[in-house]
C-alpha cells in the first residue's frame, strides 16, 4: 500500500529541498541558494565559503543531506509493497526528523527556523502515519 498524498507531498517537497542543498554543500560548500529564502545570511553566518574546515564539515553534512533525501525518496515513492518495512522506517526516520527540528530550532541560525518547521512536519507526518494507517496483512495465496 503506497502512502497517502499528504505524506508524498511533504516529503517531497522537503527531501528535494534537503537534496538540492546537499548537493550544493558538496559541490560548492557556502553558495547561497536563491530558492533557499535566507540561505545567504545562513552561508555567511558559517563561513564555509572562507574556512576551508567549514567547508569539509558542509562537504561531510552534505553528503549525509543526500544519504538521508535519497533514502525518504525510495521509501516514500520507491514501491507500493514494503508496507510494513515502510511503517518501521517511517518512525525511524520521523524520530530523526523530529530531533533534527530540535536541533535547529534551538540554534537559532539565520535563515533555519523554516528548515526546522519543515522536518518537524515530517517527522510528525511520518510517525503519525506509522502509528495510526491500518496495514492490512496479505494472505499467502502460494503454499509452498
């Protein structure tokens, strides 16, 4: 069973977003995004442009962006089967969203609060859905 619309909606909006950003700190770490509101005061405020450490951190982080984007993508939009391994990974990765809006929120970066919003609804979409979708059990049509 594939998930609902709202959840392939949120996330795919976030994870493009999260994957579009951990290209970009892979590739040119500290280059604002213009479809980022506020991504130039958040590049600036880290100094990974100047700071040739910070710059590995974001090359490090973004990798890890792309991990985490690519993974939300094949579990939300890979397969309509695997329901019950989504339903695990949903609260598995609903759970790190959830710490990731933590995290971010209580920094108070320029620029973070609408990243944080952003995995805070995820992570509330993915574990409610984990949580409260009914997953009905196939039967074995095939006895072996």
């Amino acid at each position: 069973m594939a998930p609902p619309i709202h959840i392939k909606l949120i996330s795919g909006i976030l994870n493009t977003i999260v994957l579009i950003a951990g290209i970009r700190n892979l590739v040119a770490p500290g280059t604002p995004l213009v479809v980022i509101p506020e991504d130039d005061m958040f590049q600036a405020h880290f100094g990974a442009a100047s700071d040739p450490k910070m710059a590995h951190v974001f090359q490090l982080f973004g990798v890890f962006m792309i991990m985490a984007a690519c993974t939300k993508h094949v579990t939300v939009f890979g397969h309509s089967e695997g329901t019950f391994l989504r339903k695990k990974l949903f609260f598995v990765l609903g759970l790190a969203d959830i710490a990731c809006a933590a995290i971010v929120f209580q920094y108070n970066a320029p620029g973070s609060k609408g990243f944080a919003v952003l995995h805070g609804l995820e992570g509330v979409a993915f574990i409610a859905d984990a949580a409260l979708r009914k997953r009905p059990v196939k039967t074995d049509s095939k006895k072996s």
